[in-house]
C-alpha cells in the first residue's frame, strides 16, 4: 500500500502542475441545435422577374394538371412564403398555387367508356317500335296471310296476319314486330345492296306480347338512360372545369400582362365607330340580305369594310339570279352579316363579321371574316405585320390551338384544320392584350360543335419574342 501512494504522488503532482499553466476554461457550449441563427437578409427564392415568367409559362404555356405544371408551379412556391414579395405578385402568385388543376384526360376517358358501353348495350337491345304499322293503309293482300301495306312515310311493307284485312283500310291498335333481315353471306356470294332491296317484313303479335317484349328491354333502356346522363354531367363538368381555368389564366395575365409588355390605353369600341350602317334588301320571305356596317371616319378602313360587304352582297345577287327570284319561285337564299368590334389600343381597332346563309339545305351555314387595323396608318394588319418571323409564330399557334382543341373536343376534332398554315389562322383580332383566333364550324369538328375559340396572350412565353418592334411600339402608344 505505501509503495502505491508512493508511486501516485509524484502523478497528482504532475497533474497538478499542468492545470497550473493552462487558461481557465469558459462554461460548456450550448448543443448545435440550440444555437441562435444567424440573421440574413429575407431572399426569395426567385427573383420578381422570374416569378413573373414562371406565371406566364405556367398559365400559359403549360398543360394543366401535367408532370411539368406540377413541378413548374412547385417551383414556384418557393417563393410563396417570402416578406419582400411585392404585393402585385403575391395576389396571383396565390391564385395559381391555390388552383386545382381539372383532370380533364380522365374525364374524356369516363365520357369515351359511357359511351362505348352504350353502344354495346344498344347493339345487343335494339330498339323496336311495336307501334310503326298504326295508321298505315292496306294496299292488296297477296296471300291468305300476307298484305302489302303502305306506311305513312309511302314506304311499302309486307304484313304477315291471321286477321282479314281489306283493301283500303286503316291500320288501328295493331302491333308488329320486324322480322331481322338475313345477313350478307359471302360464302355463297351474296350482295349486301340486294338483301337491303328486299321489302321488311312484318309479323302481328298480340297485345300482351307487346307487353312481355317492352319489358324484357325496360331494363337495358334504363341502362341507356343512365349511360346518356353519364355523358351529359361529364360534358357539363368538362365545360365547368374549362371556365374555371380560363378564369384562372385572364386573372393572372391581367396581371402580369403590363409587367411583361407594356400597352397603352384600350378605348371602348364606341371611340372609334361613328355609326351603323344598315344594308338590307328583302326579295321575298325567304330571300334577302341585311348587313351591319361600321362607319369609323376613316375612308382607308371604311373603304376595306364597305368593299368586303359589297362583295359579299353580289355573291348574294349572283345566287338569286341563278335560282330566280320571286315567292314560290326558288328556294330560300338568306344572308345575314352582324359584328363585333374590339380594341387593343388607341390605334388597334378590330372588327370581326359572322355571316349567316341559309340556301335552303339541311341547315344553315356560318362564317366568319375580320379585319385588324392600325387606325393611325389606316392600314389593315395580318400575322406577318404582327411577328417578325410568321412560320415560327405559326407553328406556336398550332400547338396551342392543337392543345386547346384536345382539351375542348377530345378526339372529336380534325386536325389539318389546325396546321401551321396561314389560312387557318386568318380570322382574328385583337382585344385588349390578347389575340383571339374563331375557327367556323367543319375547320376542326364537326358542324354541332360549333365555332371554336382560341385565346392567346401577346405576352405568351414564346410569341412574344417574334413580335415585331413597330407593332409593340404602336400597341404601348397612348
């Protein structure tokens, strides 16, 4: 034991000594995590000027509810949450990143599956119209159970019978049923032309019969019904969803659209035409034709709309000389011609004509012309006096319409209509800080889809840049 405390003095005396000569220790640093932070100055995550083109390729050129709209406005966020965003920012910066996208692919794909199956069904219920022998006249009977019978519409058709009919008579509370005409057998040759030249048969069946049959199908009618109220509440939910995106993007591009390119004033219509004009002539109930004319006081532009009109009013001349004139004479040949005017400056002045005809065919026709003119030079504007390189700024319109007509119509749409051609893209004007392209009907869907619209910000990501300098020095002009 003493030999250990012996050995242990001089260590404690060792110790001791390096204690002596090293400098007093402060008190124990607080952990990493409670440490106070440092203060920076609060810097957004993008610039104001790259939020503003983030806004302006998210709103409008980007596909809503896509990979690249959700990453893009994510992107975005980031700068959301920043004290020295402006207040001008701040207010459609929310709107966009509080906006749900609409799902509209999904619902084109419900719409297209309720009515494949609808045509399914229909195809495997076919419709009967047990009633379709009612009012029509017995013509001869041509068997001891077979009548020729002629129907209202002067179609003839066979009845097959039990009862005694006479020539002449009334069809009244009977009911008949079609026999299913034989199918084209190729096998054996035959032609589909001659099965359908065969007369349609009918066989008489009893009232309950009727009854029993009309029940059997009640089922898979209702079926139907419910399959056509499926497509009805998908288009309205689809051109809900449209409103509220189109909403979206003028709210923002209200916004935005100064910041990125700068307009003067925009006048109401009323400042640059003077007066209406009325052009009318009626021929007879059925053949006329009434224009309205705008009247701006400038003779150029006065001259080019009174040219167009006129125009328009000897094709009309032309048709009824071809036809003839007069009641009882000829067929309808009716011309109506209305427009709207819209401004994007104090310079801009657009007028846009729907024309109307009815010739008398199945159903009447639409059209539609415009004229965009720059009132100061009096001289009328198209694409190649709007951008700097048209082909360019043609192909970006084509992708935008094409974009817009897949949302709007699905598959319904006909796409050489909407090629990057000029002449698809001639009728336009420009309102405030948009162009707006009208496509008639049969350019890109069918006649009861209507016109289409297309709606295109000048401050667009990527038409922007091919405007011509003398276009938006005369469109920021006050």
């Amino acid at each position: 034991m003493r030999t250990i405390i012996r050995f242990a003095a001089p260590l404690a005396l060792l110790f001791l000594c390096a204690c002596a000569v090293q400098p007093a220790a402060g008190p124990a640093a607080p952990p990493a995590a409670a440490a106070a932070p440092e203060i920076t100055p609060d810097v957004p995550a993008m610039t104001e000027a790259e939020i503003l083109s983030g806004l302006n390729m998210l709103v409008n050129d980007t596909e809503p509810g896509s990979d690249l709209y959700a990453s893009r406005r994510a992107a975005l966020a980031a700068a959301a949450n920043s004290t020295t965003l402006s207040r001008e920012l701040r207010w459609p910066l929310a709107q966009v990143l509080a906006f749900t996208p609409p799902q509209l692919r999904q619902r084109w794909e419900q719409r297209q599956k309720a009515q494949d199956d609808a045509a399914t069904l229909y195809a495997e219920n076919p419709p009967e119209n047990l009633a379709l022998l009612n009012g029509a006249r017995v013509v001869r009977r041509l068997g001891p159970a077979l009548y020729l019978v002629r129907l209202g519409s002067d179609d003839s058709v066979l009845l097959n019978t039990t009862r005694r009919r006479k020539n002449g008579a009334r069809l009244k509370g009977v009911y008949a049923a079609e026999r299913q005409r034989p199918q084209p057998d190729k096998a054996k040759g035959d032609l589909v032309d001659e099965l359908a030249d065969q007369p349609r048969v009918f066989d008489e069946i009893s009232k309950q019969e009727a009854k029993r049959r009309e029940s059997l199908r009640a089922p898979a009618l209702a079926q139907l019904r419910s399959l056509q109220n499926q497509g009805r509440e998908t288009d309205r939910a689809v051109a809900a969803d449209l409103s509220r995106l189109d909403t979206m993007t003028r709210d923002i591009n209200a916004v935005i659209s100064p910041a990125l390119l700068p307009q003067g004033p925009r006048p109401a219509p009323a400042g640059f035409i003077r007066k209406v004009k009325r052009m009318a002539k009626t021929y007879s109930r059925g053949q006329y034709y009434r224009y309205a004319l705008p009247i701006t006081g400038k003779p150029q532009v006065d001259a080019a709309l009174m040219t167009y009109l006129e125009e328009r009013r000897a094709d009309v001349q032309g048709l009824l000389k071809a036809t003839g004139v007069g009641r009882g004479r000829s067929r309808a040949n009716a011309d109506r011609i209305a427009f709207t005017a819209y401004t994007a400056s104090p310079r801009h002045l657009s007028i846009r004509f729907e024309e109307f005809r009815d010739t008398g065919g199945a159903h009447p026709n639409t059209a539609y012309a415009s004229f965009v003119f720059d009132t100061d030079r009096q001289a009328r504007l198209g694409l190649k006096d709007i951008f700097r390189d048209t082909p360019a700024a043609l192909a970006v319109l084509s992708d935008l319409a094409l974009r817009r007509m897949e949302m709007v119509l699905d598959g319904t749409m006909f796409p050489e209509g909407l090629a990057p051609k000029i002449e698809n893209f001639d009728v336009f004007v420009l309102d405030g800080a948009d162009m707006v392209f009208t496509f008639p009907p049969y350019q890109v869907a069918s006649y009861a889809q209507g016109a289409q619209v297309l709606r295109v910000p000048l401050c667009h990501p990527r038409l922007m840049p091919l405007l011509r300098p003398e276009f938006l020095a005369a469109l920021a002009a006050d």
